[in-house]
C-alpha cells in the first residue's frame, strides 16, 4: 500500500490505514444533510406492485415479440 509516497506491506500497518479510510468515510454524517420532509412521492398500488414483479407470461412474450 501506497500510504504518503511509500510503499508498505506490513498486514498490520495497511489494515490499520484501510480500517482508518473508511472510518473517515462512514462515521457519522459531515456537513448538510438533504431532509425530504414534506416531500411526497407517487406510488403504485399493491395490485399494480404485484402485476410488476410478477413473472411474465408466455403470452405477453410472444405479444411482444
């Protein structure tokens, strides 16, 4: 690993400076949040969720194709 110019290879250091990196990345949140407070989104209906995720059909391959 490549830590400030030189090169090192001691598991301990490297796991060290890896555990380091994405501490700084995922501890805690820095800077402004986006808040969607009030915000409201469309939505399918459980029927058209179903219809959507369902398999599709020998037929509506063919209708397709």
């Amino acid at each position: 690993m490549n830590i400030n110019g030189s090169w090192w290879d001691d598991k301990d250091v490297v796991k060290e400076k890896v555990r380091d990196f994405f501490k700084i990345r995922f501890d805690g949140v820095r800077g402004n949040q986006i808040r969607l407070d009030n915000v409201f989104f469309n939505s399918v209906s459980e029927l058209d969720n179903e219809m959507l995720v369902s398999p599709f059909s020998e037929e509506e391959i063919k209708n397709a194709v």
